[in-house]
C-alpha cells in the first residue's frame, strides 16, 4: 500500500461519515416536520383504557401508606 491509497482511503472513510451524519440529520429533521404538521397514523386503537391522573390527594395517600409501612418493617 502506498502513500496516495491510504490518502484516498482515509479520504473516503471521512467523506463516507460525514455523508451519514448529514443523511441522519436530515431524517431527524424531517421527522420533526412530520410530527409537529401531522398526526400519527394509528394502527391499532387502545382507547378502551381510562386515561386519567392521580389527583394530589390520592399521591399524598400513596405516600403517607407507604412511609406507614416503612416504619412498621424496621
């Protein structure tokens, strides 16, 4: 191997990764397009589960019946 083939080899691996570093830029950016203009396709519908948060009192509950029960292991 002479000096002018690892040149060139040098030269396309570093060409090679910029070119996918500017093809994953590109996705990420369309991607980000298409989540902000369109809505997701949905291809299967998972609504039969209520969707809900705990209410303030219901984490405090929760936290207080925890550290109950921490208190009582030791």
């Amino acid at each position: 191997m002479d000096v002018d083939n690892a040149a060139e080899i040098l030269a396309g691996s570093i060409l090679t990764g910029l070119a996918l570093i500017i093809v994953v830029i590109t996705i990420v950016i369309i991607n980000n397009i298409f989540s902000k203009y369109w809505k997701p396709i949905q291809w299967m519908k998972y609504d039969y589960m209520p969707k809900r948060f705990a209410s303030q009192e219901e984490l405090n509950s929760m936290t207080s019946t925890n550290e109950e029960k921490t208190t009582q292991v030791k």
